[in-house]
C-alpha cells in the first residue's frame, strides 16, 4: 500500500450531470448519497407520542420517535430501533403513512403509523421526555422539525382509517428546502 494520500477533487465527471467528489489519480466516483431517516407516528388511545430531544440538532424540542437508517437493516426495523432508543417502546407498525424528501439537508424520511406491542413506555438515552399529546395539546411552536409538523397533519387526516398511498411534502415545499416557518 502507497503512503501518498489520495487526493480526491471535485469535478463532473464523463458522461456525469454534475459535479462529484473523483480521486484525481484514478478517478474513482465518491458519490455522496441522502441518508434515511425513518420513524414512526405512535398512537395510543389516539394520543400520538413525542419525545423531547436530550441531544442536537435541536436539544430540548419535541419530534416523532425516529433516527438514521443504519446499515443491514430494513426501514422497518430502524423505525422500531428507534423507538426502543428513544421512547423504551417496542411498537407494531401499521403501515407507512410518509416519505418526505429534504432537499435542503440529504434526506429521505419513510415514516410510519404504528402503536405499542406492549404497555409501557418511557424516556431513551436521546429523550429528555417521552409523553402522549391529544391534538390539541400538541406543542406546535416547539416541533424540533418541518417534517414532525408535516407528519403529524398527516396522520390527522388518516386517523387510524386505511393508509393508502404515503403522504409526500406539502406543495408549499415539495424539495423539502424551506425552514421551520415555511414548513410549519
């Protein structure tokens, strides 16, 4: 093995549409890719659960039990990982009830209608709080992202009825580039 570093610059390479990350010696591609996040709407007594962040981006405001994919896993099974993380909760999921595209960050959110498989839930290591809002009570002035209001409306509108097709970003921000104001 070589002790000269790699020396990676940005280009477009041929037969590419834009600009990617090539090793200047031998051109290999590194593709930055979006990452995925997936999570969960949990409904108990048609109370949906939110969990207060212990950890940034956004320490200390409310979102959906939900996280980063990690590798050698399906969407569903990090969405339960993620609750157990976050909430102590092990979840049955009823289906997908969205996927958003953030644009604006790398993104993609698979994001799921779900409820306890047993009793019991409680604040995670990521979790300050872990607590059941009835819609009303729902602290929408301190949703720690545009996608927990999105989703939340989401699930609204479908109750616990069918799912059907996943809900997507709303008109207003259909790239997912727009902040909390434009995605409240």
């Amino acid at each position: 093995m070589s002790s000269t570093a790699t020396r990676f610059v940005r280009r477009t390479p041929e037969g590419e549409d834009r600009e990617r990350l090539t090793c200047a010696d031998c051109g290999y591609i590194a593709y930055e890719n979006p990452k995925i996040v997936t999570g969960s709407v949990v409904v108990v007594d048609g109370k949906v659960m939110l969990c207060r962040r212990a950890i940034e981006p956004r320490r200390g405001f409310w979102t959906i039990p939900a996280g980063y994919m990690e590798l050698d896993e399906t969407v569903e099974e990090a969405a339960m990982r993620e609750a157990r993380e976050e909430a102590c909760a092990d979840l049955a999921l009823d289906g997908i009830l969205a996927v958003y595209s953030i644009a604006r960050i790398g993104q993609v959110q698979v994001l799921f209608r779900a409820r306890l498989a047993s009793p019991g839930f409680a604040p995670g290591v990521e979790s300050l709080e872990v607590r059941l809002f009835d819609w009303n009570e729902i602290p929408w002035g301190d949703l720690a992202f545009p996608s927990v209001h999105w989703v939340l409306k989401a699930w609204r509108e479908v109750g616990d009825g069918p799912l059907g097709a996943p809900r997507t970003n709303p008109v207003e921000d259909s790239r997912g580039t727009g902040g909390l104001a434009e995605g409240s």
